[in-house]
C-alpha cells in the first residue's frame, strides 16, 4: 500500500487480492476476535491478557526474533547511506522517502499560515488548524495503490485512523477515483462506491465531494482519499508531544493489515508451504477482524487526557513507526523488542513470506505515548473497549539515541527503507 499523507510517504503497488471477500463493508465496534483457535489463538487469551506477558508461547517471539530479525539487510537500498546532493539523479526506491530527502522536499513548500498548527513533518498524520474557537480542523490525504475488493474500505479508514491519532472526529470525505483505462467495468466500478457509501455510512461520515475519471495514468484502480475532522484545542494530541521519561505502550497486534494482505496476495505460494484454505481464509479475514481501524482506541486515549503522543504504525510497520515517533519529538526510545505484540501466526506468514513483521505494513495497532503513572490507567480503559495492550518501551532523551533489546541484550532497533511487503513478487 502507497499512502501519501503530511509524513511524505511513497511507497509502490502490491496486487489485486488472490482470494474472495465480502461484498458488503462490515465495520463494527471492537469486540474479542471469533477467529478459528487454530489460526488465531490469541483470541482466547485476550481475556486473561495474553498480550501483557511477552513469554506467553503464543506471542512467543522466538519465531520471529531469531529467524527474521536481520533476515536481511534493511537499510541496503535507503537514501540515508548516501548524501542528499549526490544522490539528485537516482531513481527512487519504493517505500517512504529517506528522512533527510522528506526534509528537503517539505522545504519547497510553503506553509507559512497563521492558522496551520501542525504542518508536513515526519511521523505526523494529519494537518491541524486554527477554525472555530478552541475547535480545531484536522485534514489528511491518503491514496491507496493496490486494487482489492475492498479498497473503498481501505480509503477510509487510512484516513479515519490518521484523524484519530490525532483526537479528531472525522465528519468530511473527498474521494479521488482514478479507474484504469481499458479495465474498469461498471458493475465493479458501482460496487466500489456502494462499498465506499456503507463504510462512510457506517462511520457517521459524509462525502462533500471529490473527482471520479478513467485514465491511462494508472494500471490498477486508485483512490486517493481527504479526510477531514474536528477536535476539541483541549483533546489534540500530535506524534510531536512524547517527552522524555513517557512510557510507549502498543495496542492491538502486529501487523494486522500485513497478514490480512499475505492471505490474498500471497495465496497459491502460502498453500504450498502447507497452508490450508481454511486458514488463509481467516487470515484474510483479518481486515474485517480484528479490523484495521484504531478509532475506538485513540479516540479514547485522546479523550481522556493522559496520551502525550499518538501514532499510526502504517508502511514501514511498527519498527519504522517508533523511528517516526522519535523523530516528531527529537527524542530517543528504548524498545524491549521481545514484548511487541506478534501472535504466532501471524510470525508464520511473515516468515513463510520471507518478511520481517517489525517491518511489515501494520494498520490495526496503535503507538501511544503517556507518563508513567497514567499507563495502567490508559490500559484499563482499552481493555474496557476490548483492545489489548502492552508497554513496549519508554522515551528517553534525544542524546540516548534509539536502541533496542532482544533477550536482554541490546540490538539496533530496525529501520527499513521500505515496507516488507514492497519484497514480494510484482503481481
């Protein structure tokens, strides 16, 4: 998934899905998942937290930590490693611009405006401005670059989610709908719009506009979707506020929206490593449940005043969100690798995929920041809302730098020039 947004993300197209999918939108509020025991067994753990014990064996992170953490060198393609200037003519990569070359684009851009509060920056997922009072406007644009069935939901809640994270009820959509010339068809292109119309339906939000054409410019359909939303001065939370001594806790799982995108995408190659039907059918499932939207769960943070900073683990997955993070607030991070949430299935298809899932595309789970005597409260009000959670870390200083550890030893916390998934075969 491509999604470009205030952060500077670019990224390249992953295919059409190889399985089936619902033909109605099914967005609901949070509940334990119903997935098959075989496929998702930590569902029966959420209830007696399975998530807040990293030596829970199925969370162990032995599957994944010894056999795909460095699985490949992920920096080997990154813009860092060579100088801004020499570097002018290159062909760029797919995956989130280099730091330093999002720096220097954002430069060329005015945003000078009064009213702007929270401009383009790395790590940040929306724009914030001065409206009405102490009421805030909070807008994002999110394209998605990979044709599935579901791709109307996909639009949405990408943006939904950047709102949130920020405390922003999302009220408007403009959806930009670009259909391939020579392979779009009636009946998919209304079902896409019937799908897009029941999520927004179901959100409580209303399309005030857009742009809809067929063109030779794309190979697959694209929406490139604008959010906006509104939030309280008092409940605005940015990636920008962690401080040093705040603890980073994780809710939900990763990486939701990788595993969910393997099932389809991958589907022939994961049967021949012994899949069965049934279970790729359950992972596939996992856009609808537990569901890629953290709506529920920011919000709630936001709402309660104890978040510090808030932020959406997309492209790049959780690994590169926490780089992300640190980087909207010039602080370092120290991350204990082995409790970030990845249940044992969900190690399985990244591995049998080849894929690191600390750096796999991870829509569904939510970094949040907070000052150590409000973590067990923060915690407490997500398990009431069924989400789980777990504290994977705690800010330091910006001199500190970011380091991890594995098995009490420390190692380099990954940062990947590229999401995963942009590894797997074209399509």
């Amino acid at each position: 998934m491509s999604r470009c947004r205030t952060d500077g993300i670019a990224g390249r197209s992953v295919g059409s899905q190889a399985g089936s999918s619902p033909n109605s939108v099914r967005i609901r509020r949070r509940r334990l998942p119903t997935l098959s025991p075989r496929l998702h067994p930590v569902a029966a753990g959420r209830n007696r937290g399975s998530h807040e014990r990293s030596s829970d064996p199925e969370c162990d992170p032995s599957l994944w930590s010894d056999d795909l953490l460095g699985l490949h060198d992920p920096l080997k393609a990154s813009d860092p490693v060579v100088p801004v200037d020499a570097a002018s003519s290159r062909v760029l990569p797919p995956g989130k611009l280099a730091p330093e070359r999002l720096a220097r684009v954002l430069n060329l851009l005015p945003a000078s405006d009064p009213a702007l509060l929270v401009g383009p920056g790395q790590g940040e997922d929306a724009a914030v401005l001065a409206w009405r009072g102490s009421e805030l406007l909070v807008a994002t644009s999110d394209p998605i670059t990979f044709t599935t069935d579901d791709i109307g939901l996909y639009a949405l809640t990408v943006g939904l989610n950047d709102l949130a994270v920020c405390g922003a009820e999302p009220r408007w959509f403009l959806p930009t709908v670009l259909l391939p010339a020579g392979q779009a068809t009636v009946p998919e292109t209304e079902h896409m719009f019937q799908q897009l119309g029941e999520a927004c339906t179901a959100a409580g939000i209303s399309v005030v506009g857009g742009h809809t054409e067929v063109t030779d410019a794309v190979r697959r359909t694209v929406i490139s979707g604008t959010m906006l939303g509104t939030v309280d001065r008092k409940h605005l939370v940015a990636t920008a506020g962690a401080q040093p001594g705040d603890i980073l806790l994780l809710a939900g799982w990763c990486p939701v929206e990788a595993v969910s995108i393997l099932a389809r995408t991958m589907h022939r190659p994961l049967l021949d490593q012994g899949w069965t039907p049934a279970e790729l059918d359950d992972a596939s499932q996992c856009l609808y449940e537990p569901g890629i939207s953290i709506r529920e769960p920011a919000l709630a943070a936001a709402r309660s005043g104890l978040a510090t900073a808030m932020h959406d683990p997309t492209e790049g997955g959780v690994a590169t969100a926490m780089h992300e993070l640190a980087a909207a607030s010039n602080t370092g991070l120290e991350v204990d690798l082995d409790r970030i949430p990845i249940p044992t299935f969900a190690a399985r298809i990244c591995r049998d995929c080849g894929l690191d899932p600390l750096g796999c595309i991870a829509s569904g789970s939510l970094l949040c920041t907070c000052r150590p005597g409000d973590a067990d409260a923060l915690k407490d009000a997500w398990r009431d809302l069924g989400w789980p959670s777990v504290q994977v870390g705690r800010v330091t200083s910006p001199e500190a730098g970011l380091v991890a550890r594995h098995r009490g030893r420390p190692v380099p916390l990954p940062q990947f020039a590229a999401d995963e998934l942009t590894r797997l075969p074209a399509a």
